[in-house]
C-alpha cells in the first residue's frame, strides 16, 4: 500500500519541489524572458520599448528604478492597466 501511494504520487512531488527549486534560483527570470522574446518575435512586443521608456522617464510619466520602470502618477498607472 505504502509503495502504490510513493509510485502515485511522488513524481507529482519531485515535480513540483524540481519547480520551485528552478523558480528561486533564477529560473523565473529566465521564464519573463523568454516570453519577452516570443511576444518580440509574435509582433506583439518592440524591440524599441527601452527606448521608449527612457523617453517617457525624461517626459516625466515614469520613473527608473533599479532595471524597471515605474509610474509616477497613480491615475496614469489605473488608466493604462484598466482602460478607465
């Protein structure tokens, strides 16, 4: 009984240990850019946004932080989010 339970779920176990030891090495950001990469290539996402960012932090819409970007103004921020 005992064997059944190991073979029935235990690779669901190491699966999921195998993830989250992936996620918390570096494994998530390898996994933003790849996405970033196939919406580049799908049309969806330009490869100019830096520099569009950057033109939006001089106009002074966003702000740099660290290797981010946030929004200054809270109501520009629920306006491109939610299309209120």
């Amino acid at each position: 009984m005992h064997q059944e339970w190991g073979l029935r779920y235990g690779w669901v176990l190491g699966l999921y240990s195998g993830l989250l030891i992936c996620i918390m090495s570096g494994g998530l950001a390898a996994w933003r850019y790849a996405i970033l990469r196939l919406l580049q290539r799908a049309g969806v996402f330009s490869a100019h946004c830096v520099r569009f960012f950057d033109e939006a932090t001089g106009n002074v819409l966003l702000q740099k932080v660290g290797g981010g970007y946030r929004f200054i103004h809270r109501l520009l921020l629920d306006y491109f989010a939610y299309g209120r």
